[in-house]
C-alpha cells in the first residue's frame, strides 16, 4: 500500500480528535501503524455512521485515498454525512504543574530519539468527570508510526484510551489542536526548532 494513503489516513485520524471516541481513535490509529488496512477499511466508515460523524469535503477526500483505496465498501463511503465547515471544537484542556510522571518522561524518552520530531507538549482534557491526557507532538518521519508507539507506551502506564496528536512540524493545526496546544505545556523542543524561534521576524 502507498506511503500517501497511510498519510491520508493518519491525516483524517487526526481531524477525528475530540469528535470520535477516544476509545475508538485509538484503536483505529493502531490498526494504521500494524498495516491493518482492511480492518481500518471496513471500521472507520462504520464507526463514523454509528457515531453521526459528517465530514467536510477535504476529510472526505482522505477518507476515499485512505479506507476506499484499502477496500471499503463504496457504498458506506457514500453514506457519510456531509459537513460544511470544519467542527468546533468545545473541549477545554490545562496543564498540570507537577512536574513529568514516568509516562510523560517515557513518552519523552521515545519522542526525541524519533527522527523529524521537533517538540512535545502535554495537556489535559477534562470533561466527563475525569481527565485525559493529551500527548502533543510536532514533526516525525512516518507519523502514524510515533502515533502507536506512543500510544503504546501510555497504555503501559495505565491510560486505557490514550490520545496520542502527531501534527506537522508547521502549519495551522484543526481547532480541537490548538484549544490543546493553548491549555498544554511544553515538555520538549528540539535544538533545531529553538534555533529558527530565536530569530526574529523578516531576518
């Protein structure tokens, strides 16, 4: 399979965020890294059936370059609702002053030996009694691939649902990002990325 699907279908998880279940996203996101095509192909239309989910016209066309070339049925691709405008994002995050726990320094561990990686952030999500940790990452060779193993790692550590948002390293990211980016801390910024912040504007 194509290097362009598995990014199309990293792409759509990605914009899922905070809209489709948690326990849900990260299971699918697991299935894209294992190379789990046709199970991905035949859950993510469902799941986003079942869950209501419209997408806009630019999600829809990751859907077909991701599930449809892994074989969905085009008739569930057709069934998605449509979405006009990209959602909203109505989730409040904060970070926590405690310091890093042995998740967020293993997470740190795996970030920064990851090539293409360029800074690490951690929020919290709250919200339904509880709250969720938000794992931030921006850059990365392969980013479906940082997605799991993170992923992994979180799950190591007791978070039954762990989100896990691998983002370029520029561009703006959808609204449910930067609500997390804004409420989150950074844990981790690359040399790399330090250096181009530092230099001013026009320079």
């Amino acid at each position: 399979m194509s290097i362009a699907a598995e990014q199309a279908g990293h792409d759509l998880l990605v914009a899922l965020a905070g809209r489709m279940p948690d326990d849900v996203l990260w299971r699918l996101r697991d299935w894209l890294a294992a190379q789990a095509y046709g199970p991905l192909a035949a859950m993510l239309p469902r799941e986003l059936l079942r869950h209501r989910l419209g997408l806009t016209d630019a999600e829809r066309g990751l859907l077909v370059s991701s599930a449809g070339e892994w074989g969905a049925s085009r008739r569930l691709l057709e069934a998605v609702l449509p979405l006009d405008a990209p959602a909203v994002a109505d989730v409040v995050f904060r970070s926590h002053s405690d310091g890093l726990d042995a998740a967020a320094l293993s997470v740190l561990g795996v970030v920064r030996g990851h090539a293409g990686c360029v800074e690490l952030r951690q929020a919290w999500r709250v919200g339904a009694g509880r709250e969720q940790r938000v794992v931030i990452v921006h850059g990365g060779e392969r980013p479906w691939s940082v997605t799991a193993t993170l992923q992994r790692v979180l799950r190591a550590h007791a978070d039954r649902t762990p989100c896990v948002e691998v983002l370029p390293a520029h561009g703006e990211p959808p609204a449910y990002h930067q609500a997390a980016i804004i409420g989150s801390a950074p844990v981790w910024t690359s040399t790399t990325r330090r250096a181009a912040e530092a230099v001013p504007a026009g320079v």
